[in-house]
C-alpha cells in the first residue's frame, strides 16, 4: 500500500497543474513574441537623398521641410530627371480575384466562363491598351498585410495574419504618405481597412466592413454608388476603389459557385464605366488617369485564403492607360506583389518607400511611348539605389569601395561573400551606365546597347529583392530561450504528475485486483502503441511533406489503435472461454457489445477518412464530400437533416438512461430537451438557404435563438442538475461511503456531460457547412461508441490509455472536417450565421468554434466518460475523502489532454526553431505552428470546462448531504 504521507493530495495537483498551464502560456507568448517580431525597419520616410547615390551628401544642405507640397513636387521632378509619367491614379482593388480568371494561366486563356464575363477587359488586353501581371503575394495571403505590400513594398510579419481582425494605423513609409507629401488629395470608397492603414489621410471615404461575408451585394453597390459623382470631380488624385463583393462569394460558395460569373461581370462593367469616363479621355482638366487594377490574394477551390498555394497567391496587377498606352498584348508576365510600390512610387514621380524590396515592372514602360532610353534607366537607377540602401541597413560591411569587380567576370560565378555578390552586380549595372551617359552621342544603336544595362540593372534588383524579401528577421535570443526553458518546465511539471498520478492508481488497481490472475507489472501493447504513436508524431513535425499531410498520421494510428484494442476484446473473450467463468452469458453479451462499439469507431473513422481529401498534395483527388456537391443540395440537405435527427435521437436515449424515480421526470427532460434539437431541424430546412441573400435577416434572428436556447440549456443543466438530482435519505457525511457519494456524483455528471455534448453537436450542424454533417456525425459516433466501450472494459485498459484514445479520435475528427495546416481551409462564411451587425470579437469566437469543433467535443464528452467509468479504488473506500474523489474522477481526464499537448507543443517549438531558416519556415512550419497554438487554446478551455464542472457537481452535493444531515432529527 502507498505511503499516504507521499500521495500527492487533490489540492496539490490542482495548484500545480494551474501553475503548469500559466507556465505554459507565458512561455507560448515569449516565444512567439519572440519568433514572430515585427519585421525592424528603417524609420522615416524617403525625401531627397532617394535622388542621390548612397552615400552622397549633396542634397544636406537642402531643407524639404520648409517647401510646400507644390515646390516639394516640383524638385523632385528636377532631381528625379524624369518627369511624372501620369498626373492621377485610380486603384481599382477586387478583393480575392485570381489574376488567372482575368489572364490565364500557363499560357493558356482563362476558362471560357470567365472570359465570357469580362468582355470589355478581355477586349483592353487584346488591344494592347492594357498590361497585365501574375502579382505573387507573400504568405499570409489576408487583406491587410497584402495591403500593406503593396502601398509599401514591405513585406510585413507572419504574425499580420493576426493583425488582420484588428487593423493598426501603417507607420512604415509608403506611397499614400509619399502622395499626401506632395499635395495629392486622396479618396477612397470601400474596405475600411484603408481607413485604418491611414486615419485622416482621406477627403473623402466611405468605408464597409471586410470581414460580413454574407453580404456580396450591398458591400459593393456602397462602392459604386459613388463611382459616377467622383469620375465627374477634379480635385482628387488618387480615387482608391476596394471592392469586397468577390471574396465573399468565394467564402460562400467558391470558385465554381454560381454567383462567380455576375459578379465578374459587374466587376467588369465598373472598369469600362471609368476607362470609357475618364482614362481614355484625358481631355479633362484632371490629366491623364492611370487605371490599376489589382487583387490582394487569390483563393482556392473552396474559397479560402491566408495560405501558400498557386491558387491563394496568384493576385492581379492589371495597367490600364489613355490611348497612347498601347503596343502589344501582354497576359502573362509574373512578378512579385511588391513591385507595385516602386513602379507607381517611380510613374507619379515620388520617391520610392524606404523599406520597399520590389522592383520596377518594366513592361508597363514599354507601353509608354513617351518614354525614352534615358528615362528608363534613370528609373533603374533611382530603384538601385533605394534597394541598395536597404542592403547596407541589413549588411553594414556593404561598402562597395572595398570590392575590386572584374566587370568581364562571368555573370554566373558564384561568390561567397554575399556583400561583394551585390555589390559586383550593383557595380556592373552603374559602370555600364555611366559608360553609356558619356558615349551615348557617339552611338547610333541607342536601344540595342540600353538593353544591356537594363538587363545588368534588372540582375542586381532581382538578386537584392529576392534576397531582401525571403531575409529571416534577427530573433531575439533571450526571449525565445526564456519560453523554451518555460514550456519544458511545464511539460515536465504536467509528465511529472502524470507520472505520480500512475504510480498511485497503479497500487490501487493491484490492491483492487489481487484476486484477479493478471500482470500489472507489464506494459501492454496498447500502452506501447500509444507511446509510439507520441513519438512518430514528434518525428514527423521535422519534415513539411507530413506537415502538410499530417491527416493521414492521424488516421492511421487512430484506426490502428483501435484495431489493438479489438485484439485485446477479441483475447478476453478468448480466455473467459477457456477459464469457464461464472455468468457466461452475462460476459459474452458485455464482450460482444464491445467489439460491435470497436467496428462502429473503425467503419465511422474509414467513412470519414474518405470525406475529405485533405492537406496539399491530395486535395484534388475525388471523394465523398466533392461527390455529394456533384450530386446536388437536395441530396445534401436530406443528408444534414438526418445528421440532425440521428444526434437528437442518441442524445435523447442517452439523457433517459438514467434510472428515473418517476416516469413524467424523464419525459419532461425528453421534452425539454427536444426543443433546441427540434429548432436547429427547422433550421436546417427553412432558414438556412436564406443565410446569406438579401432575406437573411429571419435566418439570422432564428440562428441567435438557437443561441441562447444552447446557452441556457448547458448552463442551466451545469446549474441546477447537482440541485435537483434525488438524494437517497440514507446518505450522510459521515456514513457515506465514498463508493456511494461518486454514484450521486456519477449520475448528475452523467446528465450534465451528455447536455454537453447535445449542444455541442447542434451548434455544429448548425454552423458547420452542410456538406461536413454527415461527417461531424460520425464523428460524435465514434466518441460516442468509445466512451460507452471503455465504461464497460472492466478495467482491461488503463485509465490513462482510454483517455488518450478518446484524444486522438478528437485530432482525426479534426482533419475528417476538411481542416489542414494551412489557413486557407478556415471556414470564415459559417463566423457570420447569427451574426447581424459585424463584431470581430464575435467572429473570431466562432470561427475558433467551427475550427476545433472536433477536439473541443472530445475533451467536453470526459465529463460524460467519468460519469460512465468505473474507476478503481473507489468502491472499497467505507470513508468518503472529497479530495481523494475528485483526483481519482477528473486526474486522468483532465491531465492526459494537457501532457499530450504540452508534448507536442514543446516538440514542434524546437522543430520551428531548427527550420527557422528553412525554405519553407513561412509557408508551412509557422502556419502550422499557429494551429498548434489555437489547439493548446482548446484543450486548455475543454479541461478547465471539465475540472470546473466536476468539481462544482461535487461540492454542491456535498452541500446537499450535509444540509441534509444536520436538518434530520437526532
């Protein structure tokens, strides 16, 4: 027997597993405080050193700051030598559009469909009037770090993608300060994200909300309505237009989704209403108008984004200009997002953003017939110049004097000395220039020798932006140290008392099961695959492919769990045939209903492995889930609706399991209970077509009432269940056994965890896209087949071990739903069903909801699993130890969730700190490690939902009991 003076008491693990979390996610903060700084940049903004070579000082004893706006855009264009190619700027933004619907891709035109619904833009490329860019934007492909690009030529933090729910003012120097400087007013009609980039720097505005994707149409009438008035005006030189109306149809429906084609459509009108307006003609007195128009990100098949795919970073930079903007067609040039910056920076004659590493699109000058040899490379010049600056800020030995370049070197030798690399290149470029400026009179071939300084200009530019834009941010080493040494002091804290917890509930179960012929002393097979299954997971975190396609792990050793399990079932019943044990028939009824709980977890796990084809590689690939789309909405609706009943029936028997002491008591919960079920039903099969259309107002009303009708049914149960739950009159504080109190305990945990789990699977199949209802169905089964499978196991396996199963089911259900590691399959339509007025508190919540809704059901369903398991060591106890109680009811469940994530977090943290030089650190390990995140979010919200309900059942019956005593008679 234990030394009791050593057993870790109630009160002590409590105190010290708090500790551990709050260890946890202060050493989670520092770390990806650490790991994920802002991006350091030069401060200030540019002015007239841009003008300048690095290094120069001629332009000191030039004060910009006592110029006006006018004078100031006036020396710029002396010193500039080139003067500003366009006098106004309309950026057209369209939200989401994949430069392939407008250009194709790999050559080849875009489908037919939406060709045939841009006919006025496809006629500009055609015509040459137009010059259109493939635009790859960097990960995380949201709006506004995307914004931020392009108005910058930065790219920003990974950590923007959080940014992106609350949108800061931009400090950074760019081309809308850059405007504002030299006396532009500036309008903008659309994303009010703009209004947040840049408070106070717009005329006029009249902003909407990004983040309501139900709404496609008003969001961008709210646009347009202004469209005719500002086209008439003079006063502005910048008119920003951001359209949001095709990103929500993508949220909603994706690219094949019906409202695709019209809204092209009405994109396309909106650019031949101004290019007939005012960009052909520029006898106004505006001047002449340059036409961008331009996409943040793209969006995948189903249409999402904040990902790395082709399909999310694919955005469109589209030139439309005045009739002399012409030439050749021109559809399938690829550049990178921040190019934007410079080139528009160099066109209106502004210097270009400081810590801009794009370079300047040389096609859209090409199409300028007014633009001659000298201007051309005095443009490459002024960008060599800015980038080279940038290089010196992040390589202080860059100092090219110290370089003796051979200028006939071969163009392909490599150096390893990355300063002199550069600054051979830089060199190269600036010798043949000067060379050119001085011999240029003498030449009669102007064009064909140009072109070779172009080329030796574009080499440097290309080298120093690539190498500038995948440059890893200078981490701060202390602070990623100090969260490291904190997540592994928890971890070991939370394995530490794990491993105490086993020890202690081992000598009971030997105590409990001395009569029994059986050998605690060895590790089973279950508890072995367990282990390696920790292992192959912590293994397969150090390659991307597994990253990307961690599914399939989760699938795998899921099912073959269970598989050893159904063994170890199938070898019981084996063995009690051969002892002849007493009630036979009792056993073989108890075993056989094991075993068909084990088929039904293994037949739910296969269905739901091919529902999705999920990860990167594989998405493409037929399966359950794209058939039924093919199939139709009806075949999908009767499926959901059935999805419905089936959970409202299971839960609804489950509840009425409970041995009632009277019959209207179990068809008034029946009743009560059927009322939420029976409004998500309705729901499903009036309301929810309306959810996003113009008639969504009823379905949203309908959607908050169910709400709150879930919200008090949980809460109201977790209330006043421990209340009303009958006590037997013989039961004392002092006489009761501890056997006796856990079944009082068992019986209100029981009903409390099954309302739990009621709720919890209607508000999925009323937020979860319909097609995922069949699949969180199966989901609920399985959990549901293994928590009554392990109740009835007979203590075959060990508590521990049940748990983790029930975890790891959890995780599969995860990825069974259509999530990856990528942010792209973030369902962000279903955040907004309920939703009336846009709150991104309220977003956000329900968006982390649809996301984790399968492990978050797995660790809220262990309230019904202690409610279930007979534990051991109870039922020999004649005392009854309240602390004792609860180790014994919430120890297993509350910390195996927390020791197997705390395990996987720290193994994925120092796997993020190895690969933070990788070639895919941003693409595929830090989105990753963003999950990660969430889900120590969610096991740490489940566990603390578990221990705070257990424990509050716990103490209000024990208030009862001795309430009870102390009002009997002596």
């Amino acid at each position: 027997m234990a030394d009791p003076s050593s057993s870790l008491t109630c009160t002590k693990i409590t105190l010290l597993t708090v500790l551990a979390v709050v260890i946890q996610i202060f050493g989670l903060s520092l770390f990806v405080l650490g790991f994920f700084p802002v991006k350091p940049t030069l401060s200030g903004v540019s002015g007239l050193e841009s003008f300048y070579p690095p290094g120069s000082n001629s332009f000191e004893g030039q004060n910009a700051t006592i110029l006006s706006a006018d004078q100031l855009k006036s020396l710029y264009q002396e010193l500039s030598g080139v003067p500003p190619l366009f006098d106004r700027l309309i950026l057209m933004v369209i939200d989401g559009l994949p430069a392939e619907f407008v250009l194709g891709k790999d050559g080849h035109s875009p489908p037919e469909a939406f060709k045939e619904a841009m006919p006025y833009t496809q006629s500009l490329l055609n015509q040459g009037r137009a010059v259109g860019y493939h635009a790859k934007a960097a990960p995380p492909t949201v709006t506004m770090p995307r914004l931020k690009a392009m108005v910058s030529g930065a790219i920003g933090g990974f950590l923007d993608v959080a940014f992106n729910f609350n949108t800061q003012a931009l400090l950074d120097d760019n081309i809308i300060v850059q405007f504002l400087r030299v006396g532009w007013k500036m309008v903008m009609h659309g994303d009010e994200t703009w209004l947040k980039l840049f408070p106070g720097m717009f005329a006029r505005h009249d902003g909407v909300s990004s983040f309501f994707v139900k709404d496609t149409v008003q969001v961008d009438h709210n646009v347009s309505r202004h469209l005719g008035f500002e086209l008439k005006q003079t006063d502005w030189s910048l008119l920003i237009l951001h359209y949001l109306g095709l990103d929500h149809v993508g949220h909603i429906g994706g690219r094949k989704s019906v409202l695709m084609s019209p809204k092209l459509r009405e994109m396309d009108e909106t650019i031949k209403m101004i290019d007939q307006g005012i960009v052909q003609t520029q006898d106004n007195d505006g001047g002449r108008t340059l036409l961008l128009v331009v996409s943040d990100h793209g969006m995948t098949e189903s249409g999402n984004h904040g990902g790395s795919s082709y399909e999310e970073t694919d955005s469109l930079a589209l030139f439309i200009g005045p009739r002399n903007f012409g030439g050749f067609k021109v559809t399938h040039n690829k550049v990178n997002q921040v190019d934007i910056a410079p080139s528009l920076a160099l066109l209106f004659g502004v210097p270009i953003p400081k810590n801009n590493v794009g370079m300047l699109m040389g096609e859209v000058l090409k199409h300028l017939t007014g633009v001659t040899n000298d201007q051309h490379l005095r443009l490459l010049e002024l960008n060599s110049w800015q980038l080279l600056r940038l290089l010196h800020a992040q390589l202080p030995d860059l100092v090219c004097e110290k370089f003796s370049c051979n200028a006939s070197r071969d163009d392909d030798s490599v150096t390893s000395d990355l300063e002199e690399m550069f600054c051979c290149l830089y060199l190269e470029a600036a010798s043949l220039h000067e060379s050119w400026k001085y011999q240029r009179g003498f030449r009669s071939m102007d064009a064909e020798n140009s072109s070779i300084i172009i080329a030796a200009y574009h080499n440097f530019l290309r080298a120093a932006s690539e190498w500038l834009s995948r440059r890893a941010t200078d981490k701060p080493v202390g602070l990623l140290a100090s969260g490291v040494a904190a997540m592994l002091l928890s971890c070991v804290m939370f394995l530490g008392l794990l491993f105490f917890l086993c020890q202690e509930f081992f000598v009971e179960e030997k105590r409990s099961l001395r009569h029994v012929n059986t050998s605690l002393n060895s590790w089973f097979l279950d508890e072995m695959l367990i282990l390696f299954i920790i292992i192959m997971l912590v293994i397969s975190m150090g390659s991307s492919s597994m990253i990307e396609e961690e599914q399939y792990i989760w699938y795998f050793f899921t099912t073959s769990f269970y598989l050893v399990v159904l063994r170890k079932i199938m070898q019981s019943v084996t063995s009690q045939t051969v002892q002849n044990t007493h009630n036979m028939t009792e056993s073989y009824k108890r075993r056989y209903m094991q075993i068909s709980l084990i088929i039904v977890v293994l037949l739910s796990g296969r269905i739901l492995r091919g529902w999705h084809q999920g990860g990167v590689n594989w998405a493409h690939l037929p399966d359950i889930a794209k058939w039924l789309e093919q199939a139709g909405s009806t075949y999908i609706k009767l499926l959901q609706m059935v999805s419905v009943v089936l959970v409202i029936s299971i839960n609804l028997v489950s509840l009425l399991w409970v041995k009632w002491s009277k019959r209207k008591y179990a068809m008034a919960v029946a009743l009560i209970y059927s009322f939420p079920g029976l409004l998500v039903l309705l729901y499903v099969t009036k309301y929810q077509d309306l959810t996003f259309t113009v008639s969504s107002f009823e379905a949203t009303l309908m959607a908050q009432i169910i709400y709150a009708v879930l919200i008090i049914s949980a809460v109201g149960t977790t209330v006043f269940v421990p209340w009303l739950m009958p006590l037997k009159n013989h039961i004392s504080l002092s006489s009761i056994s501890q056997n006796s109190f856990s079944m009082v305990v068992r019986d209100s945990s029981y009903m409390i965890g099954y309302i739990y789990i009621y709720c919890w699977c209607l508000l999925q199949l009323l937020l979860q896209q319909p097609i995922n209802s069949v699949a969180f169905l199966l989901i609920f089964m399985q959990i549901f087949a293994s928590i009554w499978h392990f109740s009835n196991s007979n203590h075959l396996f060990r508590q521990w071990v049940e748990v983790a199963a029930l975890y790891f089911v959890g995780m599969a259900g995860h990825f069974g739903l259509g999530n990856t590691n990528t942010l792209a399959t973030i369902d962000v339509a279903g955040a907004f069903i309920g939703v009336l007025n846009h709150s991104t508190l309220l977003s956000g919540i329900l968006m982390f909801i649809i996301t984790y809704a399968s492990p978050i059901l797995s660790v809220l369903s262990m309230v019904a699993y202690i409610a279930m398991k007979d534990t051991m060591g109870l039922k020999n106890s004649q005392e009854c130890d309240y602390g004792h109680l609860l180790k014994t009811l919430i120890g297993f469940p509350c910390l195996v969730p927390l020791g197997l994530n705390s395990v996987l977090l720290m193994a994925y943290t120092i796997v993020l700190l190895l690969m933070r030089n990788h070639l895919f650190v941003w693409s595929v390990f830090s989105p990753k490690y963003l999950y990660v995140c969430a889900t120590t979010a969610c096991v740490c919200f489940g566990v603390t939902i578990v221990a705070s309900t257990i424990i509050y059942v716990s103490s209000v019956l024990a208030l009862r009991v001795k309430m009870q005593v102390s009002c009997k008679p002596d």
